[in-house]
C-alpha cells in the first residue's frame, strides 16, 4: 500500500494529503466543539435547578435549608422551619419555572413550585469555579419569598459598625440599607463647633422565619449594646459606645438633670441652672426667657425612684442619657402640709467643655 502511495502521480498524492489533513482538522474541530458544548451545558443555570429539584423531591433539604436563611438559625429552629416547610409541601411534586430577574444574565431567578402553589424564589449568580473554556457555571445566591418566613427586624446602629441578624452579617452589604448618614436625634442640636458629629445606619432584613439574634460590634471590634426599641422587639437600636466608665457618665447625667428640674420649681436661680448649660444654644436662649419657677418658697425638694439608662457616648466630649425620677415638693408658704409628686423623664445630651460638663440638649419623654 505504501509502495502504491510512492509511486502515485503527484496529484493523487496531494489529494489524499489534503484529504487526510482535512480529516484531522475536522476530528480535532469536532472533538473542541463537543468540549465546548459540554461545557456550555455545564453553564446552563437550568442545572443548577434541576439537581436542586431533584434533592428537594428526594427529601433532602440541606441547600434549601442553607440559602433560605434558615442555616442561621439554631438546631431546634431549624428543625421546625423544616418541619413547616415539609408541612407545606405534603405529597407534591417540586418544580420550578423562570421567575422575573432585573439582571436575568447576572442573577438569573427561579420559582420553586408544589403543585400550583409557589414554595420560594431562587436567585442565581456565577460561581467562581471555572470549567473548559474559562467558563463559569452558575450557583445558588439566594432562597427567598418562603410563604413561613414573614418576619422582619429594623436596625438603627451606628455607621461603621458590624450588625448581625441571627449571625449573619448585614452590614458588609448596600442590600439592607434603608437609610444611611442619619444624625442621631439626641446631637442635632448641638452646635458643630462642639461636636465632629457621627451618624446612623438604619438596616431592614425581611423574609426571616424567626429573629432569635441581633448583635453588633463597634469599629474597634467590640461587642456593642443592643436595645429594643418598641415593645415587640421588631425595631432595634445599638448603643453608641460603652465604657467600664458609665456609673461616671450617669452620675453627670443625674446631677445636671435635677438641677434642671429644681429650676423649673424654683429651688435654684436662673443664674445657677445657665452656669451649667452650654452657651450658644437654643436651650439656654429659652431657659434665659423664664423668669420664675413653679412652687416658688418650697421648703423641702427632693427625688426619688431615680433611674439614670442608655447612655449613648457620641465622643470623648459628648454622651446623652435617658433620665427619669418623681421630684418631691413639700411645705410651701402658703401651705405646710403641702405635698406634690412630679414625675418627669427626659433624654439629656451634654458636651464637656474646658474639662466641665454642660447641659447641651434635652428631650421630654
């Protein structure tokens, strides 16, 4: 045969090695273009889908379990949301169909159906694996919209802090901002040239199935206080700042408070309660106004049931305080077996000027 191929004319032997080079090509073409294929399947969000489909409808529920959110919630939470959700689903076969995606190349989105009924939303995203052909499959972002999990929680903290929702972090993302640079409330009136003032973050996280935890750290890495800020535990706010110093801070709060309310009843001048509140502002511009106090000629002033709370250090120069007490009035001229109880409870905030504390604001609650 070799012998034959020697002694063809030229043409006969330019032929078959075009035709054999042509073979080649054409196998090494299709051998590339097959790769490529399967590795295009392989890219398909539909995969991630099926083989998630495919665990659910084989009872297994552990990716569900992780991307709903649920994965952050103690053992014996996640036993009964488990426990709903198969609740949900019965005997029904799982599905899924496209769902609406605003960005459906970069987060492709899925409804995960039983029967005609939707049990939740995937979203999708690239993995950073990569296959043949420097191409990335997709993976499982997120599961949301689960029919069990309608619970929500909304968080004030202080910028630059770290806040964690059922250990999860939710401060490293835009995704649960609602509102950011926010002045608090308790410093907005405190002149700038007092204060560098620090502001807020207000975080929302929804399509929870139950909030067991919320915590939060400072910028130097410190755990923060957490407080509920209604009577349902659905609004929470962090503290600005703690010290092992805060019996000191209260101890300001309270003097400064009483002396306040001793003002208004007359106990102390005009002359004593502007001493000790901080210049330039509308507070002592109005305190400046009054020019007697209710009681006056009292002989006995006093306060009980005092409560000095959430102190909120803003700097090294500014804190505010919640502060309540009954201030005691008794014997006044006119009358000496008078007696008269007034409750009071305010939201301080003072500034340290020239090493001495000074009334900056306050707050009737």
């Amino acid at each position: 045969m070799l012998n034959k191929f020697k002694n063809a004319a030229p043409f006969w032997k330019g032929f078959f090695i075009v035709l054999a080079l042509l073979l080649i090509v054409s196998v090494v073409v299709w051998v590339i273009l097959w790769n490529y294929l399967i590795a295009y399947q392989e890219t398909r969000p539909t995969n991630v889908m099926e083989l998630l489909v495919e665990e659910l409808n084989k009872d297994e529920y552990s990716n569900f379990v992780k991307y709903s959110g649920a994965g952050e919630l103690d053992e014996g939470s996640q036993g009964d949301f488990l426990g709903k959700v198969k609740e949900l689903v019965g005997d029904s076969e799982i599905s899924y169909m496209k769902a609406f995606s605003a960005d459906k190349d970069t987060n492709p989105a899925f409804s995960l159906n039983y029967g005609d009924k939707k049990l939740a939303k995937v979203v999708l995203e690239p993995s950073s694996d990569t296959i043949s052909f420097d191409m990335h499959p997709f993976k499982i972002k997120e599961i949301t919209e689960i029919p069990i999990m309608n619970e929500s929680v909304k968080i004030t903290a202080p910028s630059g802090y770290a806040v964690y929702v059922n250990d999860k972090c939710v401060s490293d993302t835009d995704k649960y901002i609602v509102e950011k640079d926010i002045v608090p409330t308790e410093i907005k009136n405190v002149p700038d040239e007092y204060l560098e003032k620090p502001t807020a973050v207000v975080y929302e996280v929804k399509d929870l199935y139950s909030v067991n935890s919320v915590t939060a750290k400072t910028s130097d890495g410190e755990d923060a206080i957490v407080a509920d800020a209604d009577s349902e535990g659905k609004s929470k706010k962090v503290v600005f700042g703690h010290t092992n110093a805060e019996d000191e801070y209260k101890s300001v709060a309270m003097k400064l408070a009483k002396l306040y309310s001793q003002f208004v009843t007359g106990w102390v001048g005009q002359g004593t309660i502007l001493s000790n509140v901080l210049p330039n502002i509308q507070l002592r511009e109005d305190l400046a106004g009054i020019q007697t106090g209710f009681y006056t000629d009292h002989k006995k002033d006093y306060f009980i049931n005092e409560k000095a709370e959430n102190v909120q250090i803003f700097a090294g120069n500014c804190f505010s305080c919640d502060i309540s007490y009954t201030q005691v009035i008794e014997d006044i001229k006119t009358n000496h077996s008078f007696k008269q109880e007034l409750p009071a409870s305010y939201t301080f905030t003072f500034v340290q000027k020239d090493g001495k504390w000074y009334i900056a604001d306050l707050v009737i609650r």
